[in-house]
C-alpha cells in the first residue's frame, strides 16, 4: 500500500462519489465502538471498584459477652498470628456505636431512642493486600469462626460473590461482543469495498490495461479502509464520551455517598481501540481486494 | 524494413487461440520488428483483436509461443502483468476512457501508475495534449466529447508512457474523415520517432495511404503478409 497525496485524493474522491454507502459504514463502525466501548467502560469502573473494595477490605469479628479481658488478648494474638493478616484492632462496643453515630449522622434519629448499647465487642482484622481472594478470606473466617470467644465473622460474604461473579461476567461479555463486533464489523467494510469495488470494476480493468501494478489499484482502498476504522472508532468514542459524560454527572452526585467515582477510560485504552477499529477497516479492505482481483 | 537489421520486438510461433471449440487464430507464426508500422486486417471475425488482444495478454494463447519484448508471455505471472503493459500504448476501439476521470486525470494516470512525480505529470501531459491538440478541453469529462476529441484523448493516454509498441484498434472505424487523418498524421508521428505501430484496422483506405506492412488475416489464418 502507497500513501501519497494522489492516492489519498483518489480515496476521498470515491468518498464522495459514494456518499452514502461510506456513511453507512462509518454510522455501524460508530455503533459497533460504542456499544464495545460501553462494556469496556462498565468492566473497567467494575474492576476499578473491585481493587479499592479490595484494598479497604477486613473482617469484622463480634466477640462473645462476657469474655475476659485475658482471653480477649489472646484471641486477639492468635488472630494477628495468622499468615494473611496484616493487623488486628480492638473495637469496644461504645468505640463500634461512636463510629457508627458518626458514619450514619443523617439518620441519627435512629439512636435517639436506644437504650443500651445493642453491639457487641469486635476484632476489625485488617488482611495483607496480596491475600484478598474470597478463598481465603473464606478459610479465615473459618478459621476466626473456631475460636470459642468469637461469635460473630462478618465480611460481607454474598455481595462480593455477586460483585465478583458480575465484574467476570461484564468482562466476558466485553470480550464476546468485542468478538462478535469485530467479525460484524471486518464483515460490513468488506461488503462496502466490495461494492465500491464492482461499482468501479471497468475503472480498474482499464487502469490494469493502461500498465497499473496491483499495489496502485489497491491503494485507495486500503486507505478507505483505514479511514472507516479511525474516524468510525474515533466516533465512535466521542458518542461514548458524551454520553458517558451527561449520564455520569447525575450518577456521580448519585454515587458519591459510597465514595464511588465512575470515571471514563484512559487515554491508552482508547487508543488501542481505535488502533483495533483501524485494523477492522483495513482486514475488511485486505478480504474484499484478495477476493476482488482474484476475479478479474 | 531489413529484419537483419532491427530486432524482432513481437515474435510469434505457431499461436493458437480458441474461444471454447471456436479457433480464433490458428497457426499464426510472424515477427514484428521494433519501430515498424503493421496493419492487421481482415473482415470482420478475421480475429484482428483477438491478435491485438493476446499481444497485451488480455486473451492467452491457447498453444505456441509468444515473446514481446523478450518477455516469454506463457511464462508470465499474472502479478507481472503491468510489466508487459507498460511496453504499450493501447488505443481501444470505444476508446476506454474513465467517465468519472477528466482527460487530464485519464491520461496522467498512466504517469502517476509507473510513479512519476506530480510536477513531472503536469509538464507531460500538458505537452502530450498540447500535441494532440486538445489541451483546453484536458478539465473536462469523456461523454462531454466529440468522439474525435475522445481518441485524441485515448492517443495521448497511449503515447503518454513513451511505450515501445502502440497498439491501435480501428483507431479511425468511429470518426469523421478530418478527425480520421488527424490521428492518423499523429499515430505516424509518434512511429517516426522509433515507435512500433501495430493497427488492426478493416479499413483499406487507411492502408493506401499509409506506407506499412499488412498481415492479412482470414478466420483467424495468416492468408498474406505484403511489405
């Protein structure tokens, strides 16, 4: 393929011509980037979301009543013993209802008819970052749920089976369609190359007549090609971008009691998915000529 | 023409050619040497094109063997082909001119396809219509014109490349007298030069006034060859 200023002319000079089929290419390359771009978007705030659950996470351990202090100090020990546990912490009963005064001050109406304190002692036991798969946080908490002393191991057990099973399914998805939106997309360039190419069929004849090598004939549809891909991705990704932007203006007020910011991706991301939505616009092209001068 | 002389440009041995059970051509074994000017005639269904046609590889022989050039066409990879092409100057008999191209663009393409630089296609072509005397209609599109400004055009896009065998297909059969004797005068030209001038024509006039060697073809046989 040569890209020169004649060829680059003779592509959008066919453009032109052929208005219509090109934007009809270029509108499904946009959909196929947006609709890719939006399961992109959700694994990567979900995944996001996942490592800074991750890196708060920690077991809350009730303690008995009426525990002695001795064998709350050894409880204690043994659990800081333990290889995936970076620290233990002591929470009193009246320390656990001061934070939650605090943490829940809208509704402190709540507490003003309370009588005694309802919680009981607690261990927060912080886990060392490297060992935060939900395997072994289970074995720990099993492991907590031995001690005589303990009454109580909460971790939150069901919603982070969901989170996770949801962030690998979202991830699958964005994989499966990626796929899927690929091949659709390699499919419709293909199929416009392939027409531009029949509706220009004596054009090329005589250019093959006239002494032009293959590389001349197919270079403007390879340029072609390529622009589909990049200004279809490119479009693709600005439709993402605005509409991520109105929607995540309200979602972000929404979100922000649970300190959670979705946030859109990076630059390099959207980088290589606009290089891949090239790469779609060029194979398309590479199918279509293969066949295309195999024939004539 | 003394052939010890000059060098076969065309050489032809015992070339067939069918169209399914059809023969086209049959037996045809002949040289042609560089800078001549031949006609090929015939009645119609001689297989005068047919001839032009497989010097240009646009038809393969279905037997012999044919060299152009020294390029042994039986052994020639289809990927190559513009290699051959480039050694022609075709004239097509419906001028095959590209409508969506202006006559600049029609015959700058064959520049822009060997490569050459845009200055240097201006200058050539600009000069090369100059010559055929068409320079001011070179902004406009083929079906706006006269079917003699259209094989002027064709002639410029044939001579253009500066190719070493012009091969022209009733290049008169569609135009007017005056128009006729123009492209002929041109065609003359450009064989004055040095090019080879292979015409297929059925026109006997044409061949009167002209001084060339005629290679008479009757149901695809070689029937007289006059010098």
């Amino acid at each position: 393929m040569i890209i020169n200023s004649s060829n680059f002319k003779r592509s959008l000079k066919d453009i032109k011509n052929n208005r219509f089929l090109h934007s009809l290419t270029l509108v499904t390359i946009m959909l196929s980037i947006l609709i890719v771009g939006t399961f992109v978007l959700f694994a990567s705030n979900a995944g996001e979301l996942l490592d800074r659950w991750k890196s708060g996470i920690k077991l809350l351990v009730y303690i008995e009543d009426n525990v002695s202090r001795s064998e709350l100090n050894r409880t204690r020990l043994e659990i800081a013993d333990f290889d995936e546990v970076e620290k233990v912490e002591f929470v009193s009963a009246e320390k656990g209802l001061k934070e939650l005064k605090e943490d829940m001050f809208r509704q402190k109406s709540i507490f003003e008819n309370l009588g005694n304190n309802p919680l009981p002692d607690s261990f927060e036991v912080f886990m060392k970052k490297e060992r935060k798969d939900l395997k072994t946080i289970e074995a720990l908490v099993k492991k907590i749920e031995q001690f005589q002393s303990v009454s109580e191991v909460e971790y939150g057990k069901e919603w982070i089976g969901r989170f996770v099973k949801v962030i690998s399914l979202s991830r699958l998805a964005a994989i499966c369609m990626g796929a899927v939106f690929f091949m659709v997309t390699v499919f419709i360039v293909a199929n416009t190359i392939r027409l531009a190419l029949y509706s220009r069929k004596q054009e090329i004849e005589i250019m093959q007549l006239v002494g032009a090598d293959n590389r001349f004939i197919k270079s403007p549809f390879y340029i072609q090609g390529l622009l589909h891909g990049a200004v279809g991705g490119t479009g693709g990704l600005l439709i993402l971008f605005l509409l991520f932007s109105l929607f995540s203006m309200n979602m972000n007020q929404d979100l922000s009691s649970f300190m959670i910011k979705i946030k859109f991706m990076s630059w390099q991301a959207a980088l290589i998915i606009i290089f891949c939505s090239t790469i779609v616009g060029w194979l398309g092209c590479y199918i279509s000529i293969k066949q295309f001068l195999k024939y004539t | 023409m003394n052939p010890s002389e000059v060098p076969a440009i065309v050489r032809m041995f015992n070339i067939y050619k069918r169209f399914e059970k059809m023969p086209a051509l049959s037996d045809i074994s002949l040289e042609i040497y560089s800078g001549e000017m031949v006609f090929i005639t015939g009645p119609s269904g001689a297989g005068k094109t047919t001839f032009l046609k497989l010097l240009y590889m646009a038809e393969t022989a279905t037997a012999g063997q044919l060299l152009i050039g020294g390029l042994n066409l039986a052994r020639m990879k289809s990927s190559k082909l513009y290699q051959l092409r480039r050694k022609f100057g075709i004239i097509f008999q419906d001028f095959k001119l590209i409508p969506s191209m202006t006559v600049f663009e029609n015959v700058s393409l064959v520049l822009e396809a060997m490569g050459e630089k845009k200055k240097l296609i201006d200058k050539k072509v600009s000069k090369v219509l100059r010559t055929v005397g068409i320079e001011e209609k070179k902004d406009l599109y083929p079906p706006s014109l006269s079917g003699g400004e259209q094989q002027r055009a064709a002639v410029a896009r044939a001579v253009i490349g500066e190719p070493d065998i012009i091969l022209a297909d009733e290049p008169t059969g569609s135009l007017d007298p005056e128009s006729a004797v123009i492209i002929m005068d041109l065609l003359r030209e450009f064989n004055q030069k040095g090019t080879t001038l292979i015409i297929a024509t059925h026109s006997r006039e044409l061949i009167k006034s002209n001084r060339g060697r005629v290679i008479q073809l009757n149901k695809g046989k070689l029937v007289e060859e006059v010098l």
